[in-house]
C-alpha cells in the first residue's frame, strides 16, 4: 500500500487517481475539514474524490472523523490520533515562581496568530514573564511585529534543532498555540506530556485534546481573550470569599516585661478587632495566644485562613503537630 500524508490541493487526488489498483491510505494531517465539508468548498470535493478512492482514510481527531462518516459514509475510516514518546522528552526544570515564560513554538507565520500574541502581549502587566517565540519564519514578518508592537520581555528564538526546542519547551511555564487552524498538534502533545499549563484556540483536536481541564480554550483572532489568559494568577487565600480571614500580630518587651498580641477578623463585609497583654510571657507565646483567640472567636463552623509573621506559629501548626 501507499500512505498519503494530506495536503489541500489537487495535486493530493491526482496521485490517488494515478496509483489506480494499489491501496491508498489516506491521512489527514490538518483541521479544517469540518468546516470545509459544512461550507461544501472546492477544496472538500477535491479531498472528497481522493478519500473515495483510498482504500482506508486516516482523521486524526473526532470531530473530522464525524464530518467524513456525515458526508462520505462509504469511506473506511480509522481514526489515530498523532503519539509521541514520553521518554524522548527532557525533564521539567522550572517551577512557578522561578523562570516565568510563556512559550510559543511552531511557525513564525500570520496564521498561527503571532500578531495576536504579540498584540496580547502588549496589553498586559509582566510581572517579570517572558514571551519566547521559537520558530521558522519570515525576518521581515518579525521585524514588521517588533516595529509596529514594540513589545517589551519578547525574545524571538528563530528555528531551533529538535533538542534545544524540546528543552525550551521544557523551561517554559505557560505553553500557547494561538492558531487559526491547527491538525492535532504534536506541541501540544509534548507541552501535556511535561506537565505545562497550555493556552490553545478552538480549532481542530484541540478541544478534544484540552478538554476536561486540561488547557485553557480561547476564539481565534482574539487578542483580548489571549491576554486574559496568558499569565495565570494563582488562587490567592484571599479570594475566597466563603472564609474567615484572620490577621495576628503578638510582641514581647524584655525591657518592661510586657507583651501583647492582636487579631483582625475578616469575613466579606465584616471586620472585627480584639487585643490584650501580659506579663512575663515571650513573643512566640503572644503569636500562639493570637490566633487561638481569634479561632475561639469564631461562632459557627467556617472555613479559615491565618495569616501571621512567626515561622513559630506557622511551623507549629503545619511541621510539627502530626
């Protein structure tokens, strides 16, 4: 048999029609098939002609393999979703905190949503993140964003061998595809593979691929929704409206043997304030009175979050009570 790697032209079911009696597989490497079916474009009856007459044709994600079987139901399909090797991939180095990029690694090209990105980019506070951009392109492409975005942290890579990109997909914090139309994208599958966060648009496998939680889903040619989501922002105790928050503060004067301790107690719209002192006690013993007056406080069932300044507090509770 033949296998015949997809592209849309004419040229594809030509070389069908050529091969005549030899089986044909044919697999399709890109996305835009359902749209292009619903829209019944020139291109679909092209490819139509050619996937019936391969001997078995090969979508890479549900939602083609749907299209086909809705419009063609006597093609033989096979769906294989595109794999990767895990153990070829490097080791995930960076955490949250440490290296802060964002990586985009694929085509230097407009339809891979590069001016979005940048354009996104631009609209955001940094807080120390990088965009990295890898890949082949155009440098006058490149030139025209820097000269019309002027962005700032952006540092254009260029096309890197296969090891250096896969250890700078590695380093990366936050991986985004912000394409227009995509197949089923093997970066993705190595950015999932090392545990990144990833930003994608709704094109192609990848809802399929990011679904259940497994990215973040954004429309294409949106640089408003690509900004919104491009730095993550932890969860911050403080967020949670549905908790009482209690702030403690405890001190102790060798000089006047006087402490001294303080709570405030948060929760929504309420705030309450309590204080007290004694004598001949010791700042860790303040910090620990602090926040079991502003625990015994508390009147129902809530949750809670502490806040205090003593790593003796602190490690009492969460190191050394088993």
């Amino acid at each position: 048999h033949r296998d015949l790697h997809s592209f849309p032209t004419r040229r594809s079911s030509d070389l069908v029609a050529k091969l005549g009696r030899v089986p044909v597989i044919y697999h399709l490497r890109f996305g835009r098939i359902p749209a292009i079916a619903k829209e019944n474009t020139g291109e679909w009856r092209r490819i139509s002609r050619a996937m019936r007459m391969a001997h078995t044709v090969v979508p890479i994600d549900s939602a083609t393999e749907a299209a086909i079987e809705a419009n063609l139901p006597e093609v033989r399909l096979k769906r294989i979703p595109n794999c990767l090797a895990p153990d070829a991939l490097p080791t995930t180095t960076t955490h949250y905190n440490k290296a802060r990029i964002v990586t985009y690694l694929g085509w230097v090209i407009p339809s891979k949503g590069i001016a979005e990105l940048i354009r996104a980019w631009t609209t955001i506070t940094h807080n120390g993140w990088r965009l990295r951009i890898i890949g082949p392109g155009n440098p006058s492409y490149q030139r025209r964003l820097i000269d019309e975005y002027r962005p700032h942290g952006v540092e254009f890579l260029g096309e890197l061998h296969r090891e250096a990109a896969m250890i700078a997909l590695a380093n990366a914090n936050v991986v985004v595809l912000p394409s227009y139309a995509e197949g089923f994208p093997n970066v993705v599958l190595e950015a999932m593979a090392l545990g990144k966060a990833i930003i994608a648009t709704r094109v192609g496998a990848l809802p399929e691929m990011l679904g259940h939680g497994c990215g973040i889903l954004i429309a294409t040619r949106n640089a408003d929704e690509l900004a919104s989501a491009q730095i993550p922002r932890p969860k911050l105790p403080l967020d949670d409206e549905n908790a009482v928050h209690i702030f403690t503060a405890g001190s102790y004067s060798g000089k006047t043997k006087m402490g001294g301790w303080a709570v405030v107690l948060r929760y929504r719209k309420h705030e309450k304030t309590i204080s007290g002192r004694e004598h001949n006690t010791s700042a860790n013993r303040m910090h620990l009175r602090a926040a079991s007056e502003g625990l015994r406080t508390l009147k129902r069932p809530l949750p809670v979050h502490v806040y205090s300044t003593s790593d003796y507090l602190k490690d009492g509770a969460t190191r050394w009570v088993n």
